[in-house]
C-alpha cells in the first residue's frame, strides 16, 4: 500500500510544482513584453466590464417599467403683480415668472446655494441679522412637465431634467467649463 501511494504522492508534487512556476507574480525577471501583455488583458478585462455594464443599462433603460432618474422643480407666480393693464398679458408674465423661478429652484438643486449673512451685536443686544442667497448655474436640458393655474391667481410650472444632463453639466462645471 506505501508503494502504490509514493507514485501518487510524487504525481501530486510534480504537478503542483509545474502550476506555481506557471504563475509568473512576483518573479523579477518577468521580460516587458508579458509585463506588457498583462496591462493589456487589464485593460481588456476592465473594457469588457464597461461593455457588460452599458448592455446592463441598455437592457435595463429598454424595459417598460424603466422610469429615467430626474430632478424636478416647481416654481410659483402671481398674476396680479404683473404690470399690465390686460388680463391675457399678465397670465402670459406670471406663466414665464414661475417658469424662470422652476430654472432658479433647478440651479439651486445642481449648482447649490451660496449663503451670506452678517449679524450685529450691540450691548448684548441683537441690532441687525442680514442674510442673502445667491444662485449661479448653468441649466440645459431641461423640460417643461406641466404649467397650470393653481389657485384665483397664482400660475404653476414644473420642470424636470434628467441624471444624464445633471451628470454632464456637473463634468463641465468641474472642468471649469460653466
């Protein structure tokens, strides 16, 4: 029985031997071209699982249950504060007022806001809190969801644009392109 397992023994050995010198990590004297050839198989792995991924996203974006990610906005405006003397004109204001405060409301959302305050103390005595808010962005893309009246005298409009315009304005804005 010791003979027949001394065969076997030395099989398993040999084959374990002839496997660890097939690895090739960590050895030195590995010459640039296999050195080369595992950079590209890198590469080719990390390509192949971007094209898994965007066929994920294909298969994924054609289903009828995919609802696309966006950010929405509403903005708001009164029609009695538009100046003009004919009803018709100044729905037409207050429907391009709330429009621009829907874009003011999306630039806040993608861009943020830029806060700035001063506060006055005088004999333990608050005198004077001053805040004030910038906004400063660029918005492309967006769509136009619905404009309605909501109430006697206020106008409604909401916006909505989309994570890949979102995604691409935020590439431009860090490039220092917006």
């Amino acid at each position: 029985m010791r003979s027949a397992s001394i065969p076997l023994t030395i099989g398993i050995l040999a084959t374990s031997v002839f496997v660890s010198a097939c690895d090739t990590v960590g050895i030195p004297f590995l010459s640039d071209s296999s050195q080369h050839s595992r950079a590209t198989l890198k590469s080719k792995r990390v390509g192949l699982h971007n094209t898994q991924m965007i066929l994920a996203e294909s298969t994924l974006a054609s289903a009828p249950t995919y609802v696309a990610p966006t950010i929405k906005a509403v903005g708001f405006s009164s029609i009695a504060v538009q100046q003009s003397k004919n009803l018709n004109q100044r729905r037409l204001m207050a429907i391009r007022a709330a429009r621009l405060d829907a874009y003011r409301v999306l630039t806040e959302q993608i861009h943020g806001v830029q806060l700035d305050g001063q506060t006055t103390v005088a004999e333990a005595i608050l005198t004077s809190d001053v805040l004030s808010s910038a906004v400063r962005g660029t918005i492309m893309g967006a769509e136009t969801v619905k404009i309605e009246p909501s109430g006697q005298d206020t106008y409604s409009v909401e916006l909505s644009i989309s994570q890949t315009h979102v995604d691409r304005l935020i590439k431009l804005y860090k490039r220092g392109l917006l």
